[in-house]
C-alpha cells in the first residue's frame, strides 16, 4: 500500500527539481548557486559524461554515436524539454480528471461556473503554447536587416557595429545571433527549450503569455483541488473521529490519523495539490523576474552582457592599478639599488635579481578597452530604457508604428567604426 504514495513523492521531488532548475538555473543570478551548478550539470557535464560511459562501456562505435546524441541534445532544436513539459502537464490533467474532478458534483462550495472556467484556462494554456512555439521571434534576414538597425543605436557598450559572420551583415544593436536556430533574432533574449523556439522581439509577448496562462492553470487547479480535498475530509469518518478525539484530549494520534487518509484516500489529490502549488510559485517568481527586466528594457541576453561587461571593467581597471603600483615600486627600487650600488653594497648578482623581480607586464589595452575604461562598472547606462510605461508597452505592441520614437544617443560620442573588427564581447 505504502508504495504508490512513496512513488508520488519521489515524483513530486523529482519533477518539481527539475522544473525549477530549468526555469533559474540559466538566469545569471544562479551562476555560482546550486540551480546554476545543477543546471550546468544537466545540460553539459551529464551528457558529456554519458558519452564518456558509453564509449568506455561499448567502444569507439557507440562512442561516435552518441557524439552525435550528445550534439543533438545540447545544441540542436530537440523537444526534449517541450516533451518533458507535455508529459508533467498531460499526467497532471490526467489524474486531475481521473481522480479529483469526480468529486466537483458533490462539492457544494464550487459552483457551476467552473464548468465553463476549467475548459477556458485549458484552451488559454493549448493556445499560448501553440502561438509561442510557431511564432516568428523576429528572424532578421538580408531583407530587412537595415529596418532593424534604425531601430536601435549601438549604446558602445555591449553593442557595437560587427558584421555576423554566419548571416553575411551588419547585426543590428540588441540582436543576437541563435547558434540553435542558426540566424540573427532582433532583440534577443534566450533561447527556450520548453517552447523549442527563441524568445525575441516578435515573440516574447507570446511566452510571457504562456508563462502568466500555465502560472493560472497551476494556482487555479491549485484552489479547486483544495476546495475537494477539504471538502471530502469534512465529510469523511476518519477526520469527526479525529476532531472527537481531540476535543478529548487524544491530540497525539491526530498526525498518525491525518496522514492515514492523505496516503490512503487522498494521495493523488495531495500530490497534486503540491504539485500545482510548487509549480504555480516557481512560475510566478519567473513571472515577475521578466516583468522586472521589461520595467528596465533590458532582455536577459543583455542582463548576461552587463554582468560579464562589469565584470571585465573591474577585472581590468584591477590590473591597471595594480600595474601602476608595481611600476611605481620598481621606480623605487631602481633608485635605490642606484645608490646603494654607488656605495657598492649590493653585488651585481642581487642587482639583476631584483630587476628580474620588477619586469611587468603592461596588461593589454585595445581601442575597445579605452572606451570601456571610461565607464563606471556599477552605474552602467542603459540607453534603451525608455521609461516604465513605455518599455511595456514596446513588449506587448511590437509592431506599433509609433514604437521606437528616436532613442537618446550614448552620452559619450564615441566614434564606434574602429571597433568593429576589435570586440570579442559583442556576439
Ligand atoms: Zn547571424
């Protein structure tokens, strides 16, 4: 008896992991966390170490062949994650159909309209899947690419002028290009394997929709099941013998009472109800990190970016001060080992070890560094912010005519065609 129960909470733990580490795990903030180790871990080191098994296992043959598996999984546009999302929400539904829904008739509490509210919040979650994964994410092509470069100017900070080398021309500010879908996408912000399709401009309407409709379905299955599990544990025997004993004075069988009928009577319904609720929170939070970026007008490619860009300005104006310091100290020394030699008390021998000592490397400033240099690394300008009001309005209209008002320019007018062989860090 105990071994269904044990499996749904083996389930629970397993599926709820997992969701959560595939919607934080690559958020920069969880770099250095353990979602963003697990992360790493699932989608790099399990597959490669997998390959790594199989060919020590089965020799080279297989070896070659799961090379090809270990490609597919990781950088080509597979369902695994759509089909895993299926395969959570078709039990889901199932069970909730099987097990739960039954009881509605009984559920005085719950009243009819949820007849008509269950099959909306259904077609609402088919529908926002469907239009995210078949939408255009704003795929730039030979044709329009210079529409796209109007409509944002490079901020010279993580965008400069730089030619795609795959596609064939000048990648507009804010684009990025998807090395799984294999083209440039405008204002890109991530590549999402739950919807096997990349986010950007056109289309991050239609996944925010399908987070906010999947976020409804899970609180919405969420108060009806609980509604139903209260429900049936008023009516049932086990629970009045339970509140009998504890107006008695028995409280110490209540927990061992209680968890009988959650594991006997009700345990899908339970399992459920954890289920839509650890499902509902990690959505929600996901929810409002996006609508915090949209406040700021900042994608989550660009977010990665400014964190990696901040990291550099710090790393390398460390090295410049540090650099200074030494040469500093070697100006020192050599002024003293000048008068100490003339009153020769050092011999030659310590002289040029103490030079060899000194001999620093100048750290390497190319044209894009001087202009990185300039910036402060914690205040960092994001051009593009265009105020609350307007950057949502920029996410949910896209393609409004009386988007994209002129842009204020960088504050510093650097001249940027310099640069354009020089940056790494744009890509
Ligand atoms: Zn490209």
């Amino acid at each position: 008896m105990l071994i269904f129960p044990i499996f749904i909470i083996f389930y629970l733990i397993i599926v709820s992991s997992l969701v959560i580490i595939l919607l934080f795990g690559p958020n920069e903030r969880c770099q250095s966390n353990i979602l963003g180790r697990s992360y790493r871990f699932l989608t790099t080191k399990f597959v490669t170490r997998m390959r790594i098994l199989t060919t020590k296992i089965c020799g080279t043959k297989i070896g070659v062949f799961s090379t090809f598996f270990q490609k597919y999984f990781l950088y080509s546009r597979n369902p695994i994650i759509l089909l895993f999302y299926l395969l959570i929400t078709g039990v889901g539904i199932f069970f909730f159909f099987k097990d739960v829904f039954p009881f509605f008739f009984e559920t005085e509490s719950l009243g009819k309209k949820h007849l008509i509210l269950i099959p909306l919040c259904l077609i609402f979650v088919v529908f926002s899947l469907l239009i995210s994964v078949l939408s255009d994410p704003g795929t730039i092509t030979q044709e329009n690419y210079k529409m796209y470069i109007q409509k944002y100017p490079y901020d010279n900070q993580i965008f400069f002028p730089r030619i795609c080398e795959t596609c064939g021309f000048q990648k507009p500010a804010r684009s990025k290009h998807c090395k799984i879908l294999n083209k440039c996408i405008s204002k890109y912000d991530h590549y999402c394997g739950w919807l096997i399709n990349a986010v950007g401009e056109k289309n991050y309407r239609w996944f925010l929709l399908f987070l906010i409709s999947n976020c409804i379905l899970c609180f919405y299955g969420f108060y009806f099941i609980l509604k139903i599990v209260y429900s049936q544990l008023v009516h049932s025997q086990i629970f009045m013998e339970t509140v009998l004993k504890l107006e008695t004075g028995f409280q110490k069988d209540l927990l061992i009472v209680l968890l009988k009928i959650i594991l006997n009577n009700q345990s899908k319904s339970i399992a459920l109800l954890f289920l839509t609720l650890i499902m509902g929170i990690s959505l929600l939070v996901f929810i409002l990190y996006h609508f915090y970026l949209i406040s700021k007008n900042v994608t989550t490619n660009e977010k990665f970016k400014l964190s990696d860009l901040k990291n550099y300005i710090i790393q390398k104006k460390k090295q410049l001060k540090y650099y200074k310091l030494l040469k500093k100290q070697q100006i020192e020394y050599q002024k003293q080992i000048q008068i100490l030699n003339r009153l020769k008390k050092l011999k030659n021998m310590e002289i040029t070890e103490q030079i060899k000592k000194l001999n620093i490397q100048k750290p390497e400033i190319t044209q894009t560094d001087i202009i990185l240099l300039k910036l402060d690394p914690n205040n960092l300008e994001n051009i593009y912010n265009q105020g609350f009001w307007k950057n949502f309005y920029q996410v949910f209209f896209p393609n409004s005519p009386h988007l994209h008002p002129p842009l204020k320019q960088p504050t510093q007018n650097k001249t940027t065609n310099s640069l354009n062989n020089n940056n790494k860090k744009d890509n």
